[in-house]
C-alpha cells in the first residue's frame, strides 16, 4: 500500500510539473499553454509571461520552418519539450491591369503611412498581466461571410505584396462589430491611410486584436470592454474596395490567424 501511495504521489507531481498546450502546431496559429503555478517558460530561449495560474500564450510565425523548443522549468524540475509545426498551403492570387495608385501608394502619404505604422506597433508591442486570453473569443459580426483568409498573397501587375495577415468578412456597411474578447482598448483610429476606422484591443501577455476599415469607431484609447460589445460599424475606409471587416491576432508583433482561435479551421 505504502509503495502504490507513492507511486501515485510521484505520478500526480509529474502532471502537475507537465505543459499541456490548447490549438494545433500549424503555422500562424495561436497556442494557449497551462503548466504548474510559478513556473518559468521559455519559447525558443525567449522568456514568456506565465499568470498566477500557470497559463502563457505563444503564436507560431506564418512562414515558420522549424520545430518550436519549449523549456518549462519549476523549482523541482526542467522540462525540455519539442513540438513539429506543420505547414500551411497558402492562395496565390495574381492580378494584372490596376491603376498603378491600387499597388504602389504616392510618395506624399509617405510619412502619414510611416506614422500610421508606429501608432499600430505601439498598440502591439502593449505587455499587461491581463489574462483575459485564456477565454473564447467570439465572431465579431452576425452571420458571417469569409472573403480573405490568412496567409494569401497578392501579385499585383508582377509586384508580390505582403501577404494578407487576417480575416475578412463581407458585410453592409453599418453592420454593428462586436469586441471578441474583454480587455482594454489601446488604439482607436478614424482615419489611418490603409486600415482606416481602426481599433486594437489588449487581452494580456502581448496578445491583442485588431479591426480594420470601420465606418464608425465608438470606443476610445484606454476603455475597458466586455466580450460581445459594440466597438464600431463595418465601413469601407482607408485602402478598401468595398464595405468589409478585416480583423487581425497578434503576438507582439507576430501576426496570427484569427481562425486559429474563432474554430474557422
């Protein structure tokens, strides 16, 4: 009896020391991780934040090649731990014939872009210890319909763009937008020169969303929100072609795909 009480104890212990981790290893995916309280994790030798609880979150790169090394070390043990990311099949799209203004901006908005883009890296580069990124995020608008995918590319009359590092979803314009998960809003744009109305919201340990092209913005810098509320409207502003939500998930500065964490997989 002594030797099973034993056997049980060293066995729970190791669970307890044990990362488990929720989502799968593709690439661009979001992975939330949960491991013994007070632990120190390191993804890829970078240290991560890990709450009370024992949860952290990590993003794996949309063009990651290599295994991630995750190092999760608590006071009575190391543990070392590899996990193959797998690849993606991304859509190439090429498109010839656009005014040449449709694929290459003019030099005066030049500085206007280049400030747009520090308003946005700052938004992202946000590290709270909120820890509202453990729950569910939800769709941000009703009855959705999917017009872009994470990871496209465009060519446009033979120049490769950035690929698309989001969701789009058609709608009317004026069709009400819903936050997908509580946290702190930590910028709110009407009129950036791409991504027009502009909204980025803050869930904890560097993770954060973002919408695009908003007609109407009606939350401000520093707002806390509940999940489900109404942060804007669908719009066609900045560089659209027509009324649609474009959202995006960051790590930091790591773009993610917001499917990984709405079950559009």
């Amino acid at each position: 009896m002594k030797k099973l009480i034993l056997l049980l104890f060293l066995f729970f212990n190791q669970n307890l020391l044990a990362a488990e981790f929720i989502g799968k290893f593709f690439q661009g995916n979001f992975i939330l991780g949960k491991t013994a309280q007070e632990s120190k994790v390191f993804i890829d030798n970078k240290r991560v934040k890990v709450s009370k609880e024992g949860y952290f979150a990590f993003g794996l790169d949309r063009d990651r090649k290599n295994d991630v090394s995750i190092k999760v070390i608590n006071k009575e043990k190391t543990e070392n731990i590899v996990k193959k990311v797998y690849k993606k099949k991304y859509q190439v799209q090429k498109i010839d014939g656009l005014p040449q203004q449709q694929v290459t901006p003019p030099k005066e908005v030049y500085e206007r872009i280049k400030n747009d883009n520090k308003l946005i890296a700052s938004a992202r580069a946000v590290d709270s210890n909120l820890n509202f990124f453990i729950k569910k995020f939800i769709i941000p608008v009703d009855n959705p319909i999917i017009s872009g995918v994470y990871g496209s590319q465009r060519i446009l009359n033979g120049i490769p763009k950035s690929p698309h590092y989001g969701v789009d979803f058609v709608a009317d314009e004026g069709t009400p937008i819903k936050n997908m998960l509580e946290g702190i809003v930590t910028l709110s744009e009407k009129d950036l020169y791409y991504t027009g109305g502009t909204v980025i919201v803050d869930h904890g340990h560097g993770i954060s969303t973002l919408y695009m092209h908003m007609k109407d913005v009606n939350v401000s810098k520093g707002q806390p929100l509940k999940q489900g509320e109404l942060i804007g409207t669908v719009g066609k502003t900045g560089r659209s072609t027509g009324p649609h939500l474009h959202i995006q998930l960051h790590w930091y500065d790591m773009k993610l795909d917001p499917a990984s964490v709405l079950n559009l997989n």
